[in-house]
C-alpha cells in the first residue's frame, strides 16, 4: 500500500467508528424536532393571537406538528431525550394553554439550545479523535 493512501484510510476509519454515547442518527433527530417545532410555533402565531384562537385549523396543525416532534424524540437515544423532553413537553403545554407566543420562543429556544447539546457533543467527539490522530506517519 502506498503512503498517500494511509491518511485516507486512517480518516475514514476514524469518522466511521460511532461515537460513545451518541448515536449518528440521534443528531439528525435532534435537529427535526427544533425545525418541527419551529414550524409549528409559526402555525401557533397564525391560528392563536393575544391567546385568542383566530384559526383552530392553524392551531391544530400546531398541535400536530408538536406531537410530530415529540413522537420523533422517542426514538432519540436516553441521554439526548432527556435533554430534550422537558422544553418539548413545556412548548406542548404552552399550546394547550393558548400560552403568550413570546413564551412559547423562548421555549423554542430553549429546546435549541438542548439541541445543540446533543450535536455538540458529537463534534467534541469527533474532534478529540481528530487530536489524537499521529498525523506525520512514517516519518517525512
């Protein structure tokens, strides 16, 4: 085998190990949970206002969304659906009690907030494999 094929392969040995605690899919998860929930917090705005509902189609598909991202988080791995579940849970009662919208962000920020725990944890994974690397093989 030739030299420069050994980073290559040293690389793509590195990036397909899973890491500890983190399963891959557990970030692309996390990720439609927030963007699920952003989606029906938009929907929330246009079908609840001043904690009127102006449009039960709108906070229906609010509430659908919602129970969207939540059956999503079940399938998140333990760690990372405990991080998640109380703002998730929160931002569902604040539907069902026609809650503020200003409330209902800032538990959609929270939430991606949790979210970027989860993914950030697999970049500092990721990257303390990449500091362990010997990246001068052999020698020159």
């Amino acid at each position: 085998m030739s030299r420069p094929r050994i980073p290559l392969l040293l690389a793509i040995a590195l990036f397909a190990t899973p890491i500890p605690g983190v399963a891959q899919d557990d970030v692309s998860l996390a990720r439609r949970i927030a963007d699920v929930s952003a989606i029906a917090l938009a929907e929330y705005a246009e079908g609840v206002v001043d904690g009127e509902i102006v449009s039960e189609e709108e906070l229906g598909e609010a509430r659908l969304f919602l129970r969207d991202a939540l059956g999503t988080a079940e399938d998140l791995n333990t760690a990372a659906r405990d991080a998640v579940m109380p703002s998730l849970e929160r931002l569902i009662a604040g539907v069902d009690a026609l809650a503020p919208e200003a409330e209902l962000r800032a538990e959609l920020d929270a939430l991606r907030r949790e979210r970027s725990s989860v993914t950030g944890a697999r970049k500092s994974a990721l990257r303390a494999r990449v500091r362990a690397v010997p990246w001068r093989l052999g020698g020159g």
